[in-house]
C-alpha cells in the first residue's frame, strides 16, 4: 500500500530519520496536500509555538506530503512517531480502502479536515494518509486567551534561548503555511521566513 505522510512544519525541513522517498518533490515533500487548518497554535515541551491543525480557526493551508518508504500503515505510523518523540495515538490516520480514521481524530470538531482529507486522497493512488496529530494547547498551557496580540507577547519575553528555537522554527515553516498568526509575527517581529529548499 503506499502512504503518504502529510506535513507543515519541522518535518519539511528537518526530517532527521524519518523514512521518506527523497526523489519526488523538494528533498521529498511535494506542494499540494489538503487544505487543512494550521495555525502556530501549541506551545512545545521546549517552550516553542508549533503548528498544528486547528479545528477552530476559519482559514485553511496548503499542506504538503511525502511518500513513505513503508507500504505497511502501522510501519509507517512507527516511524513518523519515533522522529515526532510521541506516543503512535498522536498520529493520525486514514485508511482509504475501508473509510477509516484513527480515533484521535473522529470527533466534531474535525469533521470538516476529514472532508478535506477523504476528497483529497480521492483522487491520489494512495492507500494511507498519516500525520501528526498534536492538539491545541496555548490556552491550557499559558492559562490566556489564543490572540494574535498574546502570541507576540508570548514570543517577545521568551529567554533568549528558547526564543532563538521558536525564531528558527517559524521562520523555517514552509513558505505556504501563511497563517494569520506567521503574518502578525513577521509584521510585529520581523521573523520573515528563511529559504531552506
């Protein structure tokens, strides 16, 4: 079966392990996945704003994907979870052949991303779609609202070393991952985005 590994962020530019085939597209990764809501929305364990797919928000991304070199989904499901440093039930999946979407990924507020994913793979030769499937966590984690007006706030008293991380990482982010909150901050801090192809 072939898998596609769907991606947004770090993954573009820093696959490390991840076992991808590295002859299609750009270093593997081709424009023109499904139109997903993605915004710079968690905060990470090492205090970077990610990207993650955000039900709530009202705009959609370009996302991009990249062929697995695995033909087996739960093989492939391994390897996206090793370089992610998360548990396998963090990885979203859907299988074509039998209509189906991991768990994690079947409630409400997903159901316009799975209407975007099922017409999407529609018309690829492909069996399996995996991605991370990270949750929203910048209220929960800095007890405050998600605004744009927060989120610079957020990044501009950072320690300088962590700011350093998430500088690197939002500045890295694809070119079409053009989010309302990658504008303010380019606006607000001048973080405009470094060519890494």
């Amino acid at each position: 079966m072939i898998v596609a590994i769907l991606g947004w962020g770090s993954l573009i530019w820093d696959p490390r392990n991840l076992q991808i085939d590295t002859t299609k597209g750009v270093r593997g990764w081709i424009e023109g996945g499904p139109l997903l809501p993605i915004e710079f929305a968690r905060i990470s364990n090492d205090g970077r704003l990610t990207l993650v797919i955000a039900p709530n928000e009202d705009h959609e991304i370009a996302t991009l994907y990249a062929f697995s070199k695995y033909q087996e989904v739960d093989e492939a499901i391994l390897d996206l979870a090793v370089r992610e440093g998360c548990g396998k039930n963090r990885i979203g999946v859907y299988i074509k052949h039998i209509d189906q979407f991991s768990n994690n990924f079947l409630s409400k507020k997903f159901q316009q991303s799975r209407n975007r994913i099922i017409e999407w793979i529609s018309q690829k030769e492909i069996g399996a779609l995996i991605w991370t499937n990270l949750s929203v966590n910048y209220e929960e984690k800095l007890n405050q609202k998600f605004s744009k007006e927060n989120v610079i706030g957020y990044l501009n008293f950072l320690s300088p070393d962590i700011q350093a991380k998430a500088e690197e990482y939002i500045r890295k982010a694809p070119k079409a991952v053009n989010t309302p909150i990658r504008e303010e901050i380019e606006e607000n801090l001048g973080w405009q985005r470094i060519n890494v192809e």
